[in-house]
C-alpha cells in the first residue's frame, strides 16, 4: 500500500472443512502467531482461518518514510500514521484494505458459504470496523477491543492512534457502529470484556450503552447484538470460555 505500508495474512484451510471461514486478528501484542491456540481451536472445529496481524507487527513490514518538513523516520507505531493524515489520504486504510482485498480475493477463487470475524484488542477494534462496513461479514466477536470515546477517561483505555481517530468518528461513532456490526438478515455482533483484564477495558463500562444498542435494534427489527463478561481469569485474551461463547454463538 502507500509509503510501502504491507499486510502478511495466512488462510488455513482444515482437513474437513465445513466450508465458512473465520478472519481472525490479532492486536497490538504483536503477530497472529500468538492467538494460535485461538487458530487452532477454529479449525478443529472445521472452521477456515485467515489469520491478520496489525499493520507494522508481526511479519509486516516497518518501512522508513521521508516526509516534508519531518525527514526520515521508521514507521514502527501506530502513533506515526498521525504524520501520514491529509485531506486526500487516511491511514485507517492500512488497517482495512487488506481484509477487503482479501476477501474479494476469497470470492473469486473459494467457495465460502459465510464469513466471520473475531478479534483481540486491537484485532477487535479491526474487525468491529470492518464487518460496520461490509455486509458480507455475518458474524463478528470482538474480545477486549472497544469501548465509545466517551468511556475513555483514563490513559490506559485511551487507545491507539486508529481508536480516536477524530474524522473516523465523526463520520460513525462506536455506537454507530455496533449497530452497523449488528444489523441485517442473519447478521450478529458480539462484544466479550474480561472483568479483571490486566490491559484493557475491564470491569463493566458496557452496561452505560449496552440497552441503548439493543433497544435501537429492537425498533430497526433486524440483526442481534449481545455483551459476554468473562470473569474466569485476569489477563488479556480470548480465554478457553470466550471461544466456548464465540462457538457456541455461531452454531446458532
């Protein structure tokens, strides 16, 4: 992509495969090689993976820039892509185009009967922007990866470069796009928060907007949105009890 920003993403495909396919990403931990407990529980449930890391992690490239009035600089944050903003490009594209890319990709050479997204931290910010904005995507569980601005009050939950970006979230704000996530024939969106994460967004902000998006849901009378809180350990992941939610769900 521009200014040699790239995305490195695997499709694992298992021995007997019930033909849907599962986008996972990763956060900011760093390459989806370590959501691989996550990876493999989905494809021995026969499901296909095609496993993201965030762009400038994992195995994607950190490339150096040469910016008026800046200079040189390596792109190794997210932070950075703030130098990269104009009135004509926008750095979100880093974090989309490549799922979108991809999938159009899975449309002409798969036969997929369905499409779902599940994401960690920074990975569920990911995939609760882009199944807002494709409708291809049936169902989308995002495990510690947003709260609305509004809930952001404290350095630690105040986010990356990607989740404040003001001209995204003037266009749609989170709420805005919980009910996008969650709207449409057979379409569900599912949040997961650890109680006791030692990262991010734990305890019980959600329960400030959580009747707010189902009630707006309940009158548009189409999609499903629901909110798990997983109190079974005190770190930051999608726990063995997030992936029995997560499978549970998509059996539904």
């Amino acid at each position: 992509m521009e200014y040699d920003v790239n995305s490195i993403s695997y499709l694992f495909i298992p021995e007997s495969s019930n033909d849907k396919l599962i986008i996972y990403h990763q956060g900011h931990g760093g390459d989806f090689y370590k959501g691989k407990a996550t990876i493999q529980h989905f494809l021995e449930q026969n499901y296909s993976v095609l496993a993201f890391s965030m762009p400038l992690l994992g195995m994607n490239e950190q490339p150096v820039v040469d910016l008026p009035n800046i200079g040189k600089f390596k792109l190794d944050k997210h932070t950075h892509f703030r130098f990269l903003d104009t009135n004509d490009f926008s750095p979100i594209k880093f974090f989309m185009e490549p799922i979108a890319v991809s999938l159009n990709y899975l449309d002409e050479n798969y036969n997929f009967s369905s499409y779902h997204m599940v994401g960690l931290s920074g990975g569920g910010w990911t995939v609760t922007v882009y199944s807002a904005i494709d409708d291809r995507i049936s169902q989308t569980y995002s495990v510690a990866g947003s709260v609305p601005i509004y809930l952001r009050t404290i350095p630690l939950n105040f986010g990356d470069y990607e989740q404040w970006h003001p001209e995204l979230y003037r266009i749609a704000n989170y709420l805005d796009l919980y009910i996008m996530n969650s709207y449409g024939e057979n379409r569900k969106f599912i949040q997961i928060f650890n109680k006791y994460d030692s990262c991010c967004f734990s305890g019980e902000f959600y329960k400030t907007y959580e009747t707010e998006v189902k009630d707006t849901l309940s009158k548009l009378d189409s999609g499903h949105f629901d909110i798990f809180l997983d109190d079974t350990h005190k770190t930051h992941k999608i726990s063995d009890y997030a992936l029995e939610i997560i499978t549970q769900s998509m059996l539904d």
